[in-house]
C-alpha cells in the first residue's frame, strides 16, 4: 500500500513539472531509504552525483529524470 502511495506521489510531481514545462526531475534520498531508491530506479531516475547541500554528504543518493 505505501509504495503505490509513493507511486502516486511520484507520478502527480511528474506531471506538475510538465505541466510547468520543466524538463528534468531531481530528487534526493538517504542510503538508508531503500524502498525509495528502489522506486526511483524502477521508474528511470538515474544517481547523479550529489547537488547543492547534499554535496558531500555521504547518506545522501541523488536521482534525475529526463522528462
């Protein structure tokens, strides 16, 4: 149930960006959030080296999707 949950939220923030006319999606995770990880892989985020404040923090994984 929480992970079509997520699905949801995941998909409705997708399609605001479109809508708005962003072209790429950037999301941030921790190591330790594995369900996440596994949803943003699942739906073609791909790890990007880490941004902004997450620059050099070592819990932090970050994502990217082309949209």
């Amino acid at each position: 149930m929480r992970f079509r949950i997520a699905y949801t939220i995941l998909k409705a923030l997708e399609t605001w960006c479109k809508e708005l006319d962003i072209k790429k999606c950037v999301l941030e995770t921790g190591k330790n959030q594995p369900e996440a990880i596994a949803l943003y892989k699942k739906n073609h985020y791909n790890i990007i080296p880490n941004f902004g404040k997450y620059e050099g923090v070592e819990n932090s994984v970050c994502f990217e999707k082309e949209l």
